[in-house]
C-alpha cells in the first residue's frame, strides 16, 4: 500500500481528512451509513479486506472527528 493512502484502522487520519474535507458538516449530526460512505469517498482512502469498518470504529472515527473540528 502506497504511503498516502489509508485505511480504517487510520482513525486520526480519517478524522483529519474528514475536519479538513468536509468542514460545513456537524460530526455530531452524521448517521455511521452517511459516516462509512464519507471515509469512503476520501482521496486516499483504500478499504483493506483484513479490515473491514465497523460499529467500533466508526465510533472512534466520529469521536476523533469530533474532537478535531473543534
């Protein structure tokens, strides 16, 4: 995998990409389905098969994001 990519386990790093691309957006607002499509969309990011998302991390992600667009 190429260095600038990423993938779900990269929870500071979505969240970074997530505050930086999407800045109008209220983390606290986004559903986990709208939250898994949005990392999805990010340039870089690179679903890995031994690591699929779930409940979990998605939580960490909208944590982390949270804390960011602060």
């Amino acid at each position: 995998m190429p260095e600038d990519t990423f993938h779900w386990l990269d929870v500071q790093r979505i969240a970074e990409e997530l505050a930086e691309e999407y800045p109008d957006i209220d983390p606290l607002a986004v559903s986990f389905p709208y939250l898994k499509e949005l990392v999805e969309s990010l340039p870089g990011f690179e679903a890995q098969p031994d690591h699929p998302s779930n409940e979990r991390i998605l939580e960490a992600i909208q944590a982390t994001w949270i804390e960011e667009a602060q």
